[in-house]
C-alpha cells in the first residue's frame, strides 16, 4: 500500500460524522478503548450500521479489535494514525514552502 493510500483510506474513514464520533469516544479512552456495546450506547447506532462504520475504520487501519472474553473491544491505532497525519502534514509544508510554477 502506498502512502497515498494510506492517506486516502485514513481521511476516508473520519470523513463522515458518525465514524468522527467513534474516533472521538476511542480517543477518549485510547488506553483501553472502547467495548461494542459502550460505542453502541454512546452513538445509538442500529446493530448494523456500527459494524459498517467500524468495519471502515477497521479497514483503514485506524482502529483495531480486540477480544476480552465474551466481548469485543475497539482501540484507536494511533501510532499508525500519527504517522499518515504526519506525513500529509509533511507535504502540506513542503508544498507551501515549495510551490509548483503552474
């Protein structure tokens, strides 16, 4: 995957209110994150549309799941998330103090 994938797939997966919500309840508690249930709670999402939402956030590399017993958890993988931030950051400045002539 490249590194604009990464980019694409991450601003992707915060590009709609109810998966920012989710990012936003993860970071709260990003030691232990959140249980299905607790996310379910907090949103009031139907069943299925926080697995979708998960499943993108998931895919994307932004969170991860993790089973404690009968249940399953969500964590932010925020050290993957700082490293594309950083990264489109990069080529903002680099970009802003390097214009291309057009």
């Amino acid at each position: 995957m490249t590194a604009d994938d990464k980019i694409a797939l991450m601003f992707n997966a915060l590009a709609h209110p109810r998966r920012a919500k989710i990012f936003r309840l993860l970071v709260d508690d990003s030691r232990n994150g959140q249980t299905y249930a607790a996310l379910r709670a907090a949103t009031g999402l139907s069943n299925a549309v926080l697995i979708h939402h998960v499943r993108v956030m998931e895919a994307s590399g932004l969170i991860r799941r993790k089973r404690r017993g009968p249940e399953v958890s969500y964590l932010l993988e925020s050290a993957e998330f700082c490293r594309t931030i950083a990264l489109a950051h990069t080529m903002a400045v680099d970009a802003r103090l390097h214009p291309k002539a057009a």
